[in-house]
C-alpha cells in the first residue's frame, strides 16, 4: 500500500471534532489532476514557477507538482504568509513570513493557493508578485468560496467549490491542527470553543 493510498484514510481514526468529510482524498487527487493538465495546456510549452503560499497549499504544491508530466520544465518555490484577524478568516492585513527563493523577473509564475475566501490574501500575493515583473502570473487554487469574495481577484484554475463552512485537513488548519488529515472536511460547532462563528 503506498502512502497515498486514498483508503488508508480509516473512518474509525477520524478526529472526534471532524463532523463529516466534504471531500475525500480520491476527490482531491481527481481534482489535482484535472487542474495539473489545465496548468499544463497553458504553460506546458515553457518553463514555469509554481509558487506555493505556506502553509496550506503545502501538500497541493506537492501533489500538483507530481501531476505534472515530466518533460515540463517547472520549478517549485514557496512564500509564507499569514494573515491578522480572527482563526477563521482574513482581515486583509496581511504578513510576509518568508518571502520566494528564486526571482520571479520574467518568469512565468504560477501561485498555489490553498483556498481562496474573502479573497484578501490572494490580493495583497497577486501584486506583490505582479509588482515584481514576471512574465506572466496566473493563480491556481483548489479550494474556492466564490459566494464569500469581499474583493474582485482572479483565480484561473479552480479544483474545488467548497461548502459554506469552515474547512481542515490537507494542508488547511484550524488554530495550526488537522493539517494531516488526508481529506478535507468540516468541523462539529463545538470544536471551535467560544468563538461564535457565524
Ligand atoms: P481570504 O483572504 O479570506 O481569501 O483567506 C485566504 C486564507 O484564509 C487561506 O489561504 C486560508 O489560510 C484561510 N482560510 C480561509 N477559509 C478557510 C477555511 O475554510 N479553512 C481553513 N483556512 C481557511
Ligand atoms: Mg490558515
């Protein structure tokens, strides 16, 4: 059994606070797929960057990375940011951690987003990065509350259109937990303890 196996993730060990799974692992690697080959007709012919945002599109980066057919010429590279604001949602303001490895000048970049929700962070990726002269800048993310945007940005590649709710699991995080969980799912109401989410 390899370790991404999609049955290995077992009912029977799930977190007591994971209400139900929205998406299960063959789901998302369906949709990793799909979107590796939508990255790939656009950008197939030259190199690339894919430019993954810590800490959620950690394990994105990697599976989209290995989607790719191995005659593309694509890097890999990450920036880290978080926002400020409550556990659950972004205020705007947002914090470089760490900032790419390589340059971006002239290079076709592509950023891998987690999730994309009110849209502000991807905003404030989308003109660091432009402002940085690359050849081209696309946004691919596999998560997409499009009913939540509080700002215009555009995301070419979608994997996923998520419930109205809090998601984890697969990189994404409540309060840094549930980031290895091989599914995305959502949360029971009472493992978000005296928050009172909307
Ligand atoms: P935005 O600025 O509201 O678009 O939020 C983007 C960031 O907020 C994502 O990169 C995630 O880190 C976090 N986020 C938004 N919605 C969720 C969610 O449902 N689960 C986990 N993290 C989320
Ligand atoms: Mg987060």
């Amino acid at each position: 059994m390899s370790i991404h196996d999609p049955t290995r993730g077992d009912l029977s060990v799930t977190p007591t606070t994971v209400a139900a799974i929205e998406f299960d692992a063959e789901t998302i690697a369906g949709a990793v797929r799909r979107l590796a080959d939508e990255v790939v007709r656009d950008l197939g012919g030259e190199p690339f960057i894919l430019l993954g945002v810590l800490k959620g599109a950690l394990f994105f980066t990697a599976d989209l990375a290995r989607a790719l057919p191995t005659n593309v010429d694509a890097t890999i590279d990450f920036i880290a940011v978080s926002s400020y604001g409550r556990a659950d949602r972004s205020s705007g303001e947002v914090r470089l951690l760490k900032d790419t490895s390589e340059s971006v000048e002239g290079k076709n970049v592509v950023i891998v987003e987690d999730i994309v929700d009110n849209g502000l962070t991807l905003q404030y990726l989308q003109r660091l990065i432009g402002g940085r002269n690359p050849a081209s800048l696309r946004t691919c993310a596999l998560l997409d509350k499009p009913y939540r945007r509080r700002v215009d940005v555009p995301v070419d590649y979608i994997g996923l259109t998520a419930p109205d709710t809090f998601i984890v699991g697969y990189g994404l995080d409540y309060q840094e937990k549930y980031r290895n969980l091989p599914y995305l799912a959502r949360l029971h109401d009472w493992a978000f303890a005296g928050e009172g989410r909307e």
